[in-house]
C-alpha cells in the first residue's frame, strides 16, 4: 500500500447539490449587487435548506455576498446580491 500526504487544495471533489442547483447558481452570477433578483418556488422546508447553503457557498466561493428572502404564503424564495 503506498500512502502519500497531499494538499487539500489539490482534491477535487463534485458535489451532488451543485448540479441539482446549476440553473439557479448560473442565474445568481448573473446579477448585479443592488439589481435583480432571483425568485425560486419551493415545494418544502428541506428543498429551501439545500438552496441557500449551495447558494451561499457559490458565493462565497466567488468572492460575493448572497441574501435571501422567503415569502412562505406563496412558498417562493428571493436571492439578490448585496452591495
């Protein structure tokens, strides 16, 4: 068996969620901060959950801030890019 120590930064991992949400992270890097924002429809408590932290993450990835807002009578929920 040959053991070797590698950086972390050298892994690269795919994660499941980010091609669940590619449509909704290609629409985040679009916006502009203090422009539009992005309305999903949700079906339940566990799909908004899943939403924000993959969302949350693009954008911390990408240098960017990401806020969101949830309207829950019209189970939508609102992304837009801060200032």
């Amino acid at each position: 068996m040959d053991i070797k120590f590698v950086k972390r930064t050298n892994i690269k991992s795919s994660k499941k969620r980010t091609s669940k949400f590619k449509p909704l992270l290609e629409a985040i890097e679009k916006l502009k901060p203090g422009g539009q924002a992005v309305e999903v429809s949700y079906s339940n408590e566990k799909n908004i959950n899943s939403m924000r932290t993959a969302v949350y993450q693009f954008g911390k990835q990408n240098d960017f801030k990401v806020k969101s807002r949830r309207d829950a009578d019209n189970k939508k929920i609102y992304f837009y890019r801060d200032k």
